[in-house]
C-alpha cells in the first residue's frame, strides 16, 4: 500500500469512524437516559411510550433503520439529512433503545429503599433521581455501556455501505487500487480492534472515577487483554447489549 | 409522497424469496455459531495454556471486530487463497464464525454455573474426559444457557442484512433492488422494516417466557 492512499483514505477514515462513535454515542447516551428514566415513571401512558420505543428500534436491523432514513425519510419528510448525520441519527436512535434496557435495569437494581428515602424527605421525582438514584446506578451501568460501546463501534462499520468514507469503506477503495485484499483488510481489522481495546480502557477508567465517588472499588485500568467485561454468569446468560429480550433486571444487581 | 399499494403487492413475490434467503442464512449461521462457540468453550477449559491462550486471542479479536469487515475478508481474501465459495455461504460462515464467539461465552457462563461438585464426582468416578463432558457437564449447562442463545439469534437475525454488501439476495437486498428498478423506495424499505420487527419481538416474547421456565 503506497502512502497517498494511506494519507488520502485510511487516516480520514479512522477519523471519521471515531467521529461517528463519539457523536451516536452522545446522541444514544442521551436517549438510553430519556427512555430508560421514562420506563420508570409513575404515568402508565409515559412506560407505554418509552417500552414501544425500545421495542420498535431494537426489533428492526439498524442497516434496516438507515436505508429507510436515506431513502424514504427524504421524500416522506421533505428535507434530507447530510449522510454523516442520517447515519448519526440512526445509529444513536438504535443503539440509544438498547441502552435504555440498560438504564433502566440499573435503576431498578438500586434498593428500594433509597427511593423510599427520598419520599419520606419529600423530595421532588427529580429531585430523587438526580440526587438519589443515578449517583447509584451509573457505575452499574457502565460495564454493559462499554460493552454496548463496542457493539456501536462496530455498527459505525455499516456506513460504509451508504458510501460515507469510514475505515471500511476506505479499506474497499485500497482493495480496489491495489488489487491485494488480505493487507488492507487485516489492517483494517487490526484498526478497529485497537479503537475497540482502547475504548473499553476509557471506560474502565471512568468506571474507577464513579466507582470512587461513592466509595467502591474497582478494577485497574489497564490489566489483562480482555475488552468485554468479565464474564460473570449473571450477566453473560442474560446478553443485554443484542438481541431481542431478556430483561436484565437481575443483571446489573450484584456485578462488579 | 404517498403510500402506493399497488407497489407492496408487486414487491411480495420478492419479499417472500427475500424472507426465505434470509431464514436459510439465519438457521445455517445459527447452527454453525452453536457448534463453533461451545469447541471455543471447551477449549477455554483446556488444560494447557497453549490453547486457552490463542483460543482467547482470536475469539476476543471476532468479537470486537465488525462483521461487516469480517465478511469482506472472507469474501476478496478467501477466493485469493485459491478458496471459492458462494456470496451466501461466505455470508453464513462469517455470521456463524462472528457469533459463535458470543455463544462462547455463554456456554463458557452456563459451564461455570455447573457446581464444582459435579466435576469431582465426574474425577472420583474416574470417568473419562470425554464422558464427563458429554454426559455430566453439558447437559446440566445446556439448560441454563437455552435463552441466552435465543437472543443471539434474533441479534443474527437482525444482522443477515449485512450479506447484502456481498450481494446476497436476501430481504434488504430484495428491497433495494426493487426501489432502483422502480424507483419507490418507500414501500419495500418499510415493508422490510416491519417485517423485522414482525419476526423479532415475538421472538423475544418466547425467549422472556422460555427463561422463566428453564431457568429459574
């Protein structure tokens, strides 16, 4: 491989997979705390609402999801979205409903009678979660969301399909050019588990930093090859992060 | 732009091949990822470091890479080493060989949820390794493990899709030829997208009742 496809495609490639991880990420982070704090509310119509929209969005395939947002959303709604951002938006409203099974099985997992605290000092709905419920679930939830970061790390893959210039996509144009698929394919493969290895080390650290916060230990950062967090059964037999079903009620509960 | 029937009905002779592609490429990668997962499972146990080190290696390398790439490889690399394969049996080796190291840790869960008891009077009784596997160890873990691999099959479900990059006719690729002939590409991407979710969450409803009953 000769160095201007390096600098002309796979440099920019890396950079705009991590682009894409980083905002669907923002962009799912935010609606797995919406929709997962939403299947906790008191209103059955607010659960409803919420249980439809994890159900819908982790029912379809996300390649699915993003054709239908670049082909029939446009002539459905009038305006098209720049194919960064279709792909953004897809993958972040995906990966988002898996992650709300993840909030709210953490949320839950937290005693009840922390949240019975909290009435009797009458503290507002809001006041309870802020102050109450998500100091103790979020170190919960941050080994399965590093695990689902993974996943959205490889779903960024899929844009390539849609022709915007990821890794993939620039591991098929050298594949073009030079005729030799097995390098730039390795390569390519090699890149994405580098990005993976050092995201789950990311997260590994600010697990450390909630954990601290609330007087609990924790892991060191770097230790041992492994990206998945370790296999306990609790929470390997009940796969949070794919697939269609199980609640997870009891897997979040005593990890760590 | 309007809903047209008339284009949901030209596209079900299609749809309805689509459907088949992808249940074919679904059942295959499903067989090929639950035998290939528990070989890696077993071989997380060997007694030597030798194995259970590469073994970990390369499953950890599958798991946290995508497969998208994955079927790429073994799409252009395959043929290069003189290895020929068809569009969909490429596609269900990758998904299967992609999968199995899912299933692999969750055999790995449902062989360590076998209380150690177990594989003492498997040693007191002085049986073979063989026996003590197939005839002690797994069926107590298989149990346990049942749902868990449901849902990694509606997770394969939810990514034949993907085949169609390497031109597999299954259900996306079904529709997507059918909006460029027709240029409507509305109906057929929908009607997709609701057969996924049509297929998937009673899927997932049977699975949250088969765990309540194995495994509790």
């Amino acid at each position: 491989m000769t160095t201007g496809l390096w600098e002309h495609w796979v440099l920019p490639g890396i950079w705009i997979t991590i682009q894409l991880t980083l905002y669907s990420a923002a962009l799912a982070a935010v609606v797995a705390f919406a929709v997962g704090a939403a299947r906790t509310h008191r209103s059955k119509a607010v659960r409803f609402l919420a249980g439809f929209y994890t159900e819908i969005f982790r029912g379809t395939s996300a390649l699915v999801l993003m054709f239908w947002m670049f082909f029939v959303l446009p002539p459905l709604a009038g305006w098209q979205l720049v194919p960064m951002w279709a792909a953004v938006l897809a993958l972040g409203l995906s990966y988002g409903a898996y992650g709300a099974e993840i909030v709210r099985g953490a949320l839950n997992a937290v005693s009840p009678a922390q949240r019975e605290a909290g009435v009797a000092l009458s503290f507002t709905p809001w006041q309870r979660m802020r102050l109450i419920l998500l100091p103790q679930a979020v170190p919960e939830m941050i080994p399965p969301f590093s695990n689902l970061l993974i996943e959205l790390l490889k779903g960024t893959a899929l844009v390539s399909l849609l022709g915007i210039g990821d890794v993939s996509f620039a591991a098929y144009l050298v594949r073009l050019a030079t005729q030799d698929s097995a390098q730039i394919y390795t390569i390519s493969l090699v890149i994405y588990f580098v990005l993976a290895f050092l995201l789950t080390r990311g997260m590994r650290a600010l697990e450390r930093k909630a954990k601290a916060g609330i007087g609990q230990k924790s892991e060191p950062v770097f230790k041992g090859l492994s990206l998945r967090r370790p296999a306990g059964r609790a929470r390997e037999l009940e796969p949070m992060t794919r697939g269609g079903g199980a609640s997870m009620n009891a897997g979040t509960g005593g990890a760590s | 732009m309007n809903w047209d029937w008339s284009a949901v009905a030209d596209f079900l002779p299609k749809f309805w091949d689509g459907v088949l592609t992808t249940l074919q490429a679904l059942v295959l990668g499903s067989l090929i990822s639950f035998t290939l997962g528990l070989v890696w499972a077993i071989a997380f146990r060997a007694p030597t470091r030798f194995i259970r080190w590469p073994v970990g290696l390369i499953t950890e390398f599958i798991r946290n890479t995508p497969l998208l790439v994955q079927l790429f490889f073994l799409y252009f690399v395959l043929p290069e080493w003189g290895i020929q394969f068809s569009a969909l049996t490429t596609g269900v080796i990758a998904i299967g060989l992609h999968y199995s190291t899912y299933t692999a840790q969750v055999y790995r869960a449902g062989i360590d949820a076998v209380p150690a008891g177990q594989w003492e009077a498997a040693t007191a009784l002085s049986l073979p390794a063989r026996r003590t596997w197939f005839a002690v160890i797994l069926p107590q873990a298989f149990r346990r493990v049942v749902p868990a691999l449901g849902n990694y099959v509606v997770a394969m479900l939810k990514d034949t899709p993907l085949l169609m990059s390497i031109g597999v006719l299954e259900l996306l690729q079904q529709a997507r030829l059918e909006g460029a002939a027709t240029f409507q590409y509305t109906e057929p991407l929908t009607v997709v997208g609701i057969a996924f979710i049509v297929i998937a969450y009673p899927a997932s409803l049977l699975l949250r009742s088969l765990e309540r009953r194995l495994v509790r």
